[in-house]
C-alpha cells in the first residue's frame, strides 16, 4: 500500500455543513473518492491510499489537471484506489465533482 | 431492427451498486445512512496485506421509508472483495440488527451480495458471521420480520447462504445465486468432474434463483428489476402488518421460528435428500417434481416459467 497526499490552492466556494460525496467502488482497476468539505484555509487536499506502488508522478499530473479543472478550496479528498488506470480516476474525479456540484443547487 | 423498448422497464437489480438498490428499494430520499463513508470506518486488517480499504468496509446500512413505513436496511457491495464479510462488516450488520430490536422497525431489509467470509480477516471474519446469525434470530424473536433479497452479480454463499437462511423469507431473481460452497470451491475441493464451475448454465440450475424458488429454500421469485424486488418486499410487510390477523397467526408470510418448526425443517430436508439425493443436475429433480419439460425452464421468462410450474409447487 501506498499513502500519498497532494495539496492545491484554491479559491472555490466554501460550502461547509454537508454531507460527504462518495462515488465509486474499491475493485480491482477502480476506485473509491469521498468528498468533504474541510476547513484547509483554502487548500484543497487529495489523499490517495493505493495498492499500486511507485506511481506518485502519474498521480501528480492527473491531479494537477483536475485541480486547474475545478479550482476547489476546503475541499478534502479522500481516495481508496484498487490499480485504477489514469483515465478511471479522471473519469471517477469528474463523477464525484458532478454529483458534488448537483447537490449544492 | 428489432424493438428494444419493452425490454427492460426499470432498473436492473443485477447491475446496481448496493447504494443505488437502496435508493431504488426505499421511498426517495428517506434513506438515513448510519456509520457513513465520512466516519472511515475501515478493516484494521487489509492495510498489512497490501489490499486497500474501502470507506464503508462493503456494506451500507441505515434507515428509511418502505412505502411510508420505517424500515432498518443493509446493502452489501459485491464489487469491494465480492461483498466478503470482514470485522468492521460484520460488526455494522449485527449492531444493525440490535438496533432493530430497539427500535422496532416494521421490517430489517437484507439486501445481500457475498462471497462468504473474507479469507483476509479469518476468524474474525468467522466470529462475525455467527454474531451476525445470533443478532437476526434475535430480532426475528421479537418479531420483527427480516426480508432477504438476492440478486447481484456475485450471488450469497458461504457465511451469508447461512445468514439469508435465517431470514423470514427471502427474494431473489432469476440472476440470483444461493447456496454454501460456491461452484468454485466445489470444482477445487472435489474436482471438475464433481462440479464445472464454468459450466454458466449448469451452475444456474444448482444455485440460481429459479431452482431455489421450486426447492423452496426462497419464497419469492422476481424479474431482475429493483422496482419488482420492492413491490414484494411491500407486499410481504403489509401481510405481516395487516390489523385483521392476530399477532401469532400473521406470520403466514413467515417462517416461525419455534422448535417445532426447526424439527419439520430438518424432516423435510432429509426428505428432499432422500427424494433428490442421486440428482446430478436441477433438470433431474425438476423432472422428478413431475415439471412438464424441465429443460425447457431455465430459458423461459418469469410469468412463462411461473405458468409451467404452477402445479408443481
């Protein structure tokens, strides 16, 4: 297992007092992400607890793009991941973020 | 081409997560989920393996709204470890069902999908299933009907075959698997020539929901529709619920669980041995049950299937 944490500045809306996002399943070639608005003094931080080990840059590129797609603040993000390729994590990123979004309006 | 448009009216049982079945079964947005994904109630266990965790450990719980009427609610999600039963898993489906003996809700809903124990966590994984029996026999006991419902992708076996049949009464589809030793453990126990576990077809005439339903081990067969599994679990609790019955007779709809009837189950499943004991296929003890052309039924649809063995149930 591999714990790796990233850490984006952002300046998204606080939304505090809701209830945690989660989309996705822990199987083998996906993953798991949990939404919660935290606190973070406008940074946006993503753990990622992965049974792949040794891809921490691919982790940073995928990340680095969704962070410059969303511009999220006091968000933390919580992933538990089974192998999942980069594109499923995008795909998963983008999921949770949609259903994040819908439940604020 | 050819009109898709009558197939499939709702949404498949079979393919859903276990949190859209329970968004499915209960009346929209009733669902109060209890030890949620944000309390990171997770297995100790699985982090020194290598495996990684999941938020909800495999299994959603909490209450809702059947039909107006509170219910308590479990959902296991076959797609984390095949919905195998660890510590934490275990230990929310029994406090679940103590929860239910307090609360008295009109009905514990069981929504299963499982491998059985998860190998990982061993005889924790054990010691949870049988607290997981006792809680549910303690909750039957103070009358609280539990409904089983069976039908995801990776069946019930193991541990939780055991557990669904310790419920009052069980749904399935016809997608649906129940039994023990799942074919696989079948095939590398005893061998290929016992049991071809890639055999699809031959699996679901042993295990599959429709030879369930003619054994009698499942009282209700459904089309694999998340709206069809709720219109019978509605249906089973409005019976149990109805005013006209008193409290002892109401339980047509379930199994009593006194000695007397353990003892007739016992009888009746030494019968069944007896009867069906040399059966090397479901087809064989279809044929002995007198069915016109049993292997003709796996491929009929449920009303047709329903038509061809209405005399023999």
């Amino acid at each position: 297992m591999e714990h790796l944490e990233f850490e984006f500045k952002g300046s998204g809306n606080r939304q505090v007092d809701r209830q945690a996002t989660l989309v996705g399943v822990v199987s083998s070639g996906n993953l798991e992400v949990m939404l919660e608005n935290v606190d973070l003094h406008g940074l946006c931080r993503i753990n990622v607890s992965t049974s792949a080990q040794g891809f921490t840059e691919i982790w940073q590129a995928v990340l680095n793009d969704f962070a410059a797609r969303y511009d999220l603040a006091d968000l933390q993000i919580s992933i538990n991941d089974g192998g999942a390729t980069p594109a499923v994590v995008c795909l998963r990123l983008d999921q949770a973020m949609e259903e994040y979004l819908e439940a604020l309006t | 081409m050819s009109d898709l448009s009558g197939l499939r009216r709702g949404q498949s049982y079979y393919e859903a997560t276990a949190r859209s079945r329970i968004s499915g079964l209960l009346d929209s947005n009733s669902f109060q989920e209890l030890l949620g994904p944000a309390d990171r109630l997770t297995s100790p266990h699985l982090e020194p393996l290598g495996q990684p965790c999941s938020f909800n450990d495999g299994i959603i719980i909490g209450s809702g709204k059947l039909h107006g009427l509170s219910v308590l609610i479990a959902s296991q999600e076959g797609g984390f470890m095949g919905g195998a039963v660890g510590e934490v898993h275990g230990a929310k489906l029994t406090g679940l069902l103590e929860r239910a003996v307090n609360e008295k809700p009109a009905a514990v809903l069981l929504l299963l999908e499982s491998g059985g124990v998860r190998l990982h966590e061993a005889n924790a994984g054990l010691i949870a299933i049988s607290e997981v029996i006792r809680a549910l026999l303690s909750t039957r006991a103070a009358g609280i009907p539990v409904v089983g419902l069976i039908g995801g992708a990776n069946g019930c076996f193991g541990g939780m075959g055991i557990v669904a049949r310790c419920c009052d009464t069980l749904i399935i589809n016809e997608e649906g698997r129940l039994g023990l030793s799942g074919p696989d453990v079948i095939e590398t126990t005893m061998g290929v020539e016992e049991f071809d576990s890639n055999d699809r077809a031959l699996v679901w005439r042993t295990v599959g929901g429709k030879h369930r339903y003619l054994l009698g081990e499942v009282q209700h067969l459904v089309e694999d529709d998340i709206e069809a599994f709720r219109a019978t679990a509605i249906n089973i609790i409005d019976e149990v619920q109805s005013p006209c019955l008193e409290p002892l007779e109401r339980s047509s709809e379930l199994q009593k669980l006194t000695l007397e009837s353990l003892q007739q189950e016992h009888l009746d499943l030494s019968r069944r041995l007896e009867n069906y004991g040399h059966c090397q296929d479901g087809t064989e003890i279809w044929s002995e049950m007198c069915i016109d052309d049993p292997e003709k039924l796996p491929l009929m649809d449920i009303p047709r299937f329903f038509k061809a063995v209405e005399n023999n149930i």
